[in-house]
C-alpha cells in the first residue's frame, strides 16, 4: 500500500491516558515526514521526466544514427556503382576505339593492297602502251625507210 504525504498528515493515533504520545509532537514530526516525503515524491517526478526526456531524446539519437548509417550505406552503394559504371563505360570506349582502330588499319590496308594492285596495272598498260609506241614507231620507220629506198 501506497502513502502519500496527505495520509501522513492526516493519521491519528490513539492516544493513552497516562504517559501517551504528546500531540504536539507526533503532529510535527508527522507534518516533517509529509514535508520530506513530498519534497522526494516531486523529486521522483522530476527525475522521472528528466528520465523521460532523456529516453526520447537517445531515441530520437538512435534514429538518427540509423538514418545517417543507412544515409551514409546509400552513399557508399551509389559511389561503387558509379565507379562500377564508370570503368565499365571507360572499358566499353576503349574496346570501340580499339574496334575502330582495327577498322581503320584493315581499311588502310585494304585500300594499299587496292592501291598496289592499280599500280602494278598502271605499270603493265605503261609497259603495253611502250611495248605498242615502240612497234609502232618500228613499223612506221620501217614503213620510211622503205619509202626512203
């Protein structure tokens, strides 16, 4: 059972007819017992709610401690992706530039083997035309030396 300081100040005790309890005192001890006990019940409270506060403010720290791990989690997932992303994008350049490289190269020597080929036609027409021009000019200074006779 719970005593409040208003069932202190309000107990009674009997009194004895010879050599009892005097009044005067059990009253003012009574009343320095409620006094205290009132004073240490608002104390109680006092704590009770610094107690409470002190509850919700860690957590209020510990929800934010979870926000800011998982804040900071986010962070560092979206930063690997993005290193991630980034070397397979500098990879993925890489490759085409090396396709295009090899692109250029097999046209380049395409076009030379190309070129080698009209060249060497170029030649064989040149060695066909002097090959004619000579016979040509052979029959025509035979044709002259004939006509010279």
């Amino acid at each position: 059972m719970n005593i409040t300081p208003l069932d202190i100040l309000q107990q009674q005790f009997k009194g004895r007819i010879f050599g009892g309890l005097d009044p005067d005192e059990v009253d003012g001890f009574l009343q320095q017992v409620s006094q205290e006990m009132e004073q240490l019940i608002r104390e109680n409270n006092d704590l009770k709610e610094q107690n409470r506060k002190a509850l919700t403010e860690l957590e209020e720290m510990n929800s934010r401690e979870k926000a800011l791990r998982e804040t900071m989690l986010a962070a560092h997932r979206i930063t690997e992706d993005m290193k991630s992303n980034a070397q397979k994008e500098a990879n993925l350049i890489i490759t085409e530039a090396e396709l295009q490289g090899e692109k250029l190269l097999s046209t380049a020597e395409a076009r030379l083997v190309e070129l080698r080929t009209e060249l060497q036609e170029l030649r064989r027409q040149r060695q066909q035309f002097e090959a004619s021009f000579k016979s040509l000019l052979d029959s025509h200074s035979k044709m002259l030396s004939t006509i010279d006779e």
